[in-house]
C-alpha cells in the first residue's frame, strides 16, 4: 500500500516558497517516491515528511515558538536532516554549527548566534564527544538534568536536548521530544508551517572563519527555495534522478542539493562521515545520477581507490567538482560518461548562483565557473567600483535574490558586505571569460607579492596539480629578504608516489617564471579544514623557513 503523508487541508497548506511548504509539495507530488538514503536507512517523500511532523510536534511542546533560534550540533545522520526540516516547519530558524567546533569556537558561536534550544548529536561520541566540550566552556551544563536552564555566557539558551547517545547522561533526550509530542495535534503543526513567510529568515549558517571569527549568515525561506529550484534547473534534475553528496550538513554544499531534490522529487544521499571505502561501496551499491563531492579531496580519494575500477558509472551525468581546470580535466576522464560541472558560490550568496551550463563546450567547463542564476547578476568591479570590461580582473560582486539577509547581530559587518546599491562584495577575484561565464581566480587576499609581482595562489596550485604524482596543492606566501614574499607550496602525493623538494621545483622550472617557483616545498598527509576549506593560517603555524630551494640549481640545462 502506498504510504499517505499527513499532508495538511487546503486551508492549511504553507506557503511552497518556505522549507517547509516546499517539503509538503514533494509530499504531495512524489509521496511514494524516494527521498533520503542515510546511515543505511531511506524513506519516501511521505515518510520524511510523516517523520518531520513527528519532530515538529515534539518541538512545539518543548515550547520552541517561532523566530527562535534552534541549535543542531551534530554529525551527519539521519536525525540532522528530520530536525532540520521540523525547526523550520515550526517557523523556528535552525541554526546549523560546524560538527568540528571545539570548546573555544563553541563558546563563541552559541551565544553569538542567541540560541535558545540546542539539540545535541552523540551519534559518533567515540569520534568527537559533545559533551566534555560543552560543559567546559558552559559549566551550568556539567550538572543540569532538565528544569529551568540559566547559563551565565549564553543566556539566550534554555534547554539543551540530546540525540543518538546511548550512554547515560544528565540531559534530556529523544523520549523528551516523543513525550512532548503527545500534547500536539497535527493541525498546531500546520497552523505554524501556514504563518510562516518565505521572507522570514529560517537558517543561519556560520562562514567558514579561514582568517578569522565566523560571521553567522542568516538567510530566508525565499532564498533557500529558489536557490533550490536553479540549482535543479541547472543539474535538471526529475524525480528518477539520485544525489550522492558526502559534504558535512551545517554547510550549503548539502542544504542546497537537498533543496534542488525537494524541488524535483529527486533522491538525496547523503553519508554520516566520508571514507574512501564507505563511500565506493555506497557508489556501487546505489548508482547515483550525479555526484555532488563539491572538491578534490573527495574525488581523489575515491579514483585512487584499489576498487574504482569495480564502479560501474553507467547512470552518472553529472560530476560537480570544484577546482584547477589541469586537475578537473584529469578527473574528467575518469568519468567519461558524465557531464563536469564547475560553480562559484558562497554561504552569503545562498551556496551557489552560478553553476556550469552542460551544454558549454568541454573547455568552458573546465575553465569557468558557468553563467549566474536567473534572478541574480554578476559583474566585475576595480578598486574605484567601477566595472572593469570583460576579459579583466578585479572583484566578484552579485546581487539580486540570493544575497543573504545580513549577519546576525552585526550591522557594521553587513554594511560592509553588501553597498547600497544592493551589491555583495565577495572578496574574491575573477573576470567574465568565454561566453560570458564568470572565472574564479582566487581570493582577493590570497595574492602573493612575490619582487613586487602578484601572483594568485590559484594559478600556482592548479600549476602544481598538473604534476600525475601530485594529488592536491595548496601555497601560502611567506616572507623572504630578498623578493618580500615568496611561495610555500603544501602538497599531498597520491598514494604510493614520491616527490623531494627539488623534484617539484624541477617540474616547475622552464614552465613557469623562475619567481613564481616555490621556495619551500612540504608534504603532508592531511589538511586543517573549516567546514570545506583549507585553513591556509593553520599551514602556517609553525613555519620554519629551512630547506629553502634555489630555482637555478634545479633548472634544466639549457639546449
């Protein structure tokens, strides 16, 4: 029998343009089709939906009204994307915190962000374990158990609930939602899902913090949907389609493919944590349509595997990937039969407004970001913010309906971000290239100033990829007595290659300008991450400037 969704009467339908609405469309558009494959366990767009409504009612009778700022630390799994879905249903605004925060970044997020209701996931506590970190920075929280909750540094929060933890513990947990539940009927669901507006902000997103402090970002109903709905519309997605995407879900790279999917009665795949091995055999097993790895960490680790060869790629169109174009081309054969999709964004632009078109030459995908979105423009401003002609470098600035709705709490910062002519300033460097697509070529800050030359760090790295044993490069500037600043390469060898220091200055001589040749080289196995981003400041903690290589003693021999 089919599996009927506890869809609402018409007189209770939220508004489609809300999270919310848009998951009661699929319901009622898809109810039996597949909607979300997570640890193991997949439900139907009804059966999500039927599960939301559960959670919402347990939010409800916790008391979570609407506007208030609902917390969700967890990993990824299953119970994120319920809750998710449910704070926003209730017209609550969830608030989404980085999986790896620790004790400092937690005391400063949480009370920053004024949340009320924070919902904790121990579902991998023998990897990162919430708790110790969340009583040492709140210490009310080392012995509360429930009742009237007053902590000194976050004064907003009021309760704390716990989710996945099987050990015993202090804080309420999952049978506190279920019984509170019971007090909440079906309509009080819907009648908050109907007064919510798709301008009301329903998700703050913390920016990544690669140079300092996270800025939290609030973005609204409106601006999620549409995002989705161009996001789909790009990818064209339909209801046979099957998502896979490993990225962490407190960052867009995985609510904005799960909004394309509502959007469309895609399937959703999602993992409770990336592994080489866990992730093949999921490929193998489920045969997505498109990957949606989003960067070359991913994709590496899955074509170095012992076992790619076992993947039968036959059902994959699209492969989106992010980076250098000599690294994107490598991976594309790799995955003949599929489409390579490039994308530019950022969590103040609501994740991505611009993605590949897959009907570009090879070329322009490989070397572009794609158009921007309808309803979004693109330009490229000088210093003075004046646009510069196309084909020329300066500043990426977008508007239109994606921009987000400010940084909460923060008017100065906000001003800052967005002019009064409505223009994001991104930060970040680009042209309009070929076709008109829009070319990233780094961020405006992560220039070198190499004997008074700039040079982006982008240009080096993806130089430096070109090499087959090189399986990601990232560079830094560091000072240098000579030229002021010179390049320090970071690189990860594939597995089982070699490379010195002089073996990578070798591969650079003769090709690039002998200045732009790093002069330091050092191997690593891992990199520090934010929520997807290399901590290039974390690179650079410990520094020692030895084993300085001189270009002209590795150069080849001239003819």
């Amino acid at each position: 029998m089919p599996h009927t969704a506890p869809l609402p009467p018409v007189a209770m339908t939220p508004d489609p343009m809300t999270v919310g609405g848009a998951l009661v469309r699929a319901a009622e558009r898809f109810a039996d089709r597949p909607a979300l494959v997570y640890d193991g366990r997949e439900a139907t767009y009804a059966q999500l939906l039927d599960e939301v409504v559960q959670r919402a009612r347990g939010l409800i009778g916790l008391g979570v009204k609407a506007g208030d700022h609902v917390g969700i630390l967890a990993p990824n799994c299953w119970d994120y994307v319920v809750l998710y879905y449910a704070i926003q249903m209730v017209g609550g605004c969830a608030v989404l915190l980085n999986a790896r925060y620790r004790p400092d970044d937690l005391a400063y997020v949480i009370p920053k962000s004024q949340i009320s209701v924070l919902l904790v996931g121990g579902h991998a506590w023998q990897f990162c374990d919430y708790r110790p970190m969340l009583a040492e920075v709140f210490p009310e929280l080392a012995t509360w158990s429930g009742g009237d909750l007053h902590v000194a540094a976050a004064p907003a929060l009021r309760l704390v609930v716990e989710l996945g933890d099987d050990r015993p513990g202090n804080w309420p947990g999952a049978a506190l939602l279920d019984a509170r539940a019971q007090n909440v009927t079906l309509e009080d669901v819907f009648e908050r899902a109907v007064a919510v507006r798709p301008d009301d902000i329903g998700l703050i997103i913390f920016s990544s913090g690669t140079t300092s402090r996270p800025k939290a970002c609030m973005l609204t109903h409106v601006s999620l949907t549409l995002m989705g709905q161009r996001m789909a519309g790009s990818f064209r997605l339909t209801a046979q389609d099957r998502v896979w995407d490993p990225l962490p879900l407190f960052h867009m790279s995985t609510i904005l493919p799960m909004a394309g999917c509502r959007a469309t009665g895609a399937c959703f795949i999602g993992m409770s944590h990336f592994s080489a091995d866990e992730a093949l055999a999921l490929l193998i097993d489920r045969r997505p349509t498109v990957h949606y790895a989003g960067f070359p960490t991913i994709i590496s680790a899955l074509v170095t595997h012992p076992q790619f060869d076992r993947y039968d790629q036959s059902a994959l169109r699209i492969n989106h990937v992010v980076g250098p174009a000599d690294l994107m081309r490598r991976y594309g054969a790799l995955f003949p039969g599929a489409k390579y999709v490039n994308s530019y964004g950022l969590t103040e632009a609501t994740g991505v407004p611009c993605y590949s078109n897959i009907d570009d030459p090879d070329d322009v995908l490989f070397t572009t970001s794609g158009p921007i979105c309808e309803g979004m423009e693109v330009a490229i401003f000088a210093q003075d913010s004046t646009i510069v002609p196309d084909g020329e470098p300066g500043e990426i600035r977008v508007r239109g309906f994606g921009v987000f709705a400010g940084y909460f709490d923060d008017d100065d910062a906000t001003a800052v971000a967005v002019d009064a002519d409505g223009w994001l300033h991104t930060g970040d460097l680009g042209r309009i290239g070929a076709m008109g697509r829009l070319v990233y070529e780094g961020r405006l800050k992560d220039m070198l100033k190499i004997g008074g030359e700039n040079v982006a760090a982008v240009e080096l790295e993806s130089f430096l990829a070109t090499h087959p044993a090189i399986r990601m490069a990232q560079v830094v500037g560091v000072p240098d007595e000579r030229l002021m600043e010179v390049a320090a390469a970071f690189i990860e060898l594939n597995p089982g290659a070699r490379m010195s220091e002089e073996d990578v200055a070798r591969h650079c001589a003769g090709r690039i300008a002998s200045y732009k040749i790093p002069r330091y080289v050092r191997f690593v196995e891992s990199w520090p991450m934010s929520a997807t981003k290399v901590q290039k400041f974390e690179l650079l903690r410990g520094f020692e400037p030895d084993r300085k290589i001189d270009p002209a003693a590795v150069s080849a021999p001239r003819p």
